[in-house]
C-alpha cells in the first residue's frame, strides 16, 4: 500500500563552501555548526550522556543577547532532509518535535550546504534564532514548553532511492517510488532586541525579528530510518564551567598558562 505523502521543506539560499567545525554522527553525512552573524562559530564541547543513545551530544557556548544560526552541509552525494528542532520545536511549524521522518524537514541538495537563520512563519519570512533566557525563549512564551529548553537537535534522512523490479511481462506498468511534497526556504537576516539576562536562568532562543526568505515546494521520500542524529545543549559560560565542561579557574598572572616544565631554583647547582 503506497504511503500518503507529507509535506518538506527545500532550503534554497546558495551553496557555500564548507568551513569545518566538527562532524557528527557514525555515518557522517553532514557538518554542523552554530554561527553568529559575523559567521564565527560559537565555541562547543564534546560530551556523553549516561546510557546508550544514538547520537552525537554537544555543549556548544551561548552568548546571551546574540542572534545565531544553525549552519549544515551535507557531506554526501544524496540529497538528505533535516528535522530541526529547536527547544523541542520544529523550527518550520513550531510543533512539538520527535525528529520523526513524518515531521517537516528542509531539503539540502547533494554536496550543499544551508544556513538556518530563524522560526518560519511564512513561505517568505522568518524570524531570527537568538540566545537568551527562558521565559524570553519562544518554546516557553508561545507553548508553556521548557521540556527541552536549551537545546538544538537534527535528525538527517537520506532520500529513498527508487527500486525498478524487473517484469516477466514487460508491458506492466512499473510502480512508482512515493514522493513527498513540501515548501522550501531561503536565507534569513537580522534581529533579536536586546534583553537584560540573569546569570541565573536557563539559556533559551527567543524570536526575533521578522526576516525575508523566500520558499518553494519539492518531492522528496525520506529513508525510513535515521541516517544521523545530532544534539546541542547550549549552555551560558558560567553554566559550563559550573559543570566542569570547561575549566573556569581565574589565571595565574605570573605563571605562564602554557608552562609545561617544574622551573629550576635560582640557587640549584647540580
């Protein structure tokens, strides 16, 4: 029985060069970053939950206030769709996300790379991603939702690859592979006001400004399994350091940081 088609998304900015940053996944088919708008990539740590789950996990570093964006390039020679979920929404239609194959996805062509700016609220415009604390973020004002506050979570599927069985009677018609349908994007711009953060709250993504992007609608049928999955848990400096991903102990202004030798006294003769 042919399965009902459903919608997904084309991201249809231009291709750009890759530019590095970490891979993740087994199968490694695609590269993600979290930028800021000067288009550096905002710092991040490797981590390991406790218990066996797929995935690779993140802490990347959230500077409040600063408006970013998820930046992906597909590593492979097929095209791939992407379920973003961003505090445990979809990013194209705000609904509770699973990263199910039957959510909607944006489309990334083979060897391409997209750049994810903001929440879709139209087929021509978005609004702007942006660090900042949770009663700000927009999971938590629009949904009353904080069950996965702070995070960024991707899951990838590959295109199905139609399958031609060979007839004895070659005049019966060949079944065709089902396709979905969906809308697209484009590259979105600036925004985010600026909010007085407490040190305390928990990091979220607020909505921002209204932006221009442009979406067009396209076929595509997902695997039916996961081919990656990647999740980031955003975390303010000083949250970080609380939990010693990274080390925050104030700098010794006499000892050189990079001092890898004990120093020799002075008076040692020997």
């Amino acid at each position: 029985m042919r399965r009902i088609a459903f919608m997904a998304i084309l991201f249809i900015s231009l291709v750009t060069p890759a530019l590095g940053w970490a891979h993740f996944g087994r199968t490694d088919v695609v590269d993600v970053k979290i930028v800021s708008d000067n288009g550096e990539a905002f710092p991040k740590y490797e981590t390991f939950p406790r218990g066996h789950r797929e995935g690779e996990y993140y802490y990347p570093e959230a500077v409040k206030g600063q408006r970013y964006s998820i930046q992906i390039t597909n590593k492979s020679g097929r095209r791939i769709g992407l379920v973003i979920a961003v505090d445990g929404r979809n990013i194209i239609d705000g609904k509770k996300s699973d990263l199910l194959r039957n959510e909607r996805m944006y489309i990334i062509g083979p060897y391409g790379t997209n750049t994810f700016e903001g929440w879709r609220t139209g087929m021509d415009r978005t609004n702007r991603f942006y660090f900042t604390e949770q009663s700000d973020s927009y999971a938590e004002k629009v949904f009353a939702d904080a069950l996965a506050m702070g995070t960024i979570a991707l899951a990838v599927y590959k295109e199905k690859i139609a399958q031609i069985t060979p007839h004895a009677d070659m005049s019966l018609p060949k079944r065709e592979a089902p396709a979905a349908r969906g809308p697209s994007v484009s590259s979105e711009s600036r925004a985010a006001g600026k909010h007085k953060l407490e040190e305390s709250d928990q990091a979220g993504t607020g909505f921002g400004e209204t932006t221009y992007s442009p979406a067009s609608v396209v076929q595509f049928d997902p695997e039916h399994t996961i081919a990656e999955k990647v999740v980031l848990k955003y975390e303010w400096r000083s949250e970080l350091c609380r939990k010693g991903i990274i080390s925050c102990a104030p700098k010794n202004r006499v000892w050189p940081a990079d001092f890898e030798f004990a120093p020799i006294p002075k008076d040692f003769k020997g």
